[in-house]
C-alpha cells in the first residue's frame, strides 16, 4: 500500500467513525461531554469541517479557505456554546461535511507519492505539523479522530449507548 492509499483509508475510515457517532445525537447536539464542559456534537464536527477545509485550501493548495464564514463559530480560538442556534443544524453539517471530505479525496486522489513529500505551503511556525503535503493529510484524519472521542463522551453524557463496545 502506498502512501496516497494510506492516507484514503485514514480519511475513509475517520468518516465512518464520526458518521457513526453522529448518526443518534439529535436532541444532544450541544451536550457536553464532561461535568465541567467541553467540545459537544455540533461544534466539534464543525470545527473538523472548517479545519479541514482550512488546511486543505490553504495549506495545500494555497488559496482562501471557502468556510472563512465559520471562523467565529469553529475557527481558532473559537469555544462552544450551548445555544443551538447559533449553530448551523447537524443536518447542514453533516452535508457539509460530506462535500468537503469530497474535495479532500479529490485533491488527495490528484497527488502522487512524490507530491506527499513536497512543502506544504503552511506558516513556517506550524511546519511540524503541516511541512509537507502528506502531513497535511494525516493531520486531517487523525484531528477528526481526536474529536470524534470528545463526540463518543459527549454520546455518553447524554445517555446514549456506545457506538463502539470494547467487549464486542
């Protein structure tokens, strides 16, 4: 398996993760997931989104992200808030997400292995992270992991069943 290979199957499989974390949270989509607070549902997946498409947009191809709308809502520096109606609904982020997971897959699908190992056109100051093409990718997938266990906790303090029992 090549890179580009690896790097399709972390982003497909982080998404049926969430997908599957997100699919009953209705009625929960702001809970959240400690007694002291925390990322819930809603925004945890738009924040997912709005990096994504952050670091697609503008570490990888160099240009303005499409989501910079959301910078108040996801973006850096961004917290939650547990009014739902400052959020757009899961409905419109699931959807959202789909498209830019799509353009993510796309670009991905466009690069060979040599172009994974190319400087990312990321600020000097996150070149451990983002310095190369390939890094870009691998922290898109496993940013979505990080916050797909604060959705897992967030399930759970709502009292919801886990999706994924460890005595299965």
């Amino acid at each position: 398996m090549n890179g580009t290979a690896v790097l399709k199957a972390q982003l497909d499989m982080s998404r049926q993760w969430l997908m599957a974390l997100l699919a009953d949270v209705e009625g929960a989509e702001v809970t959240a997931p400690t007694p002291n607070g925390g990322n819930h549902p809603l925004w945890a997946l738009g924040h997912i989104i709005h990096s994504e498409a952050g670091i697609v947009n503008g570490f990888v191809l160099g240009r303005p992200s499409p989501l910079a709308r959301w910078d108040r809502l996801f973006g850096k520096g961004s917290r939650p808030v547990n009014d739902i109606s400052v959020y757009p609904s899961l409905t419109e982020l699931r959807a959202e997400f789909d498209r830019v997971r799509g353009e993510t897959l796309n670009v991905l699908s466009e690069m060979s292995e040599s172009d994974l190992d190319r400087p990312s056109k990321a600020p000097t100051h996150l070149s451990s992270l983002f310095g190369t093409i390939g890094q870009c990718f691998a922290i898109i997938g496993l940013h979505a992991c990080f916050h797909a266990g604060q959705i897992a906790d967030a399930r759970r303090a709502a009292g919801k069943k886990p999706v994924f029992d460890s005595q299965n």
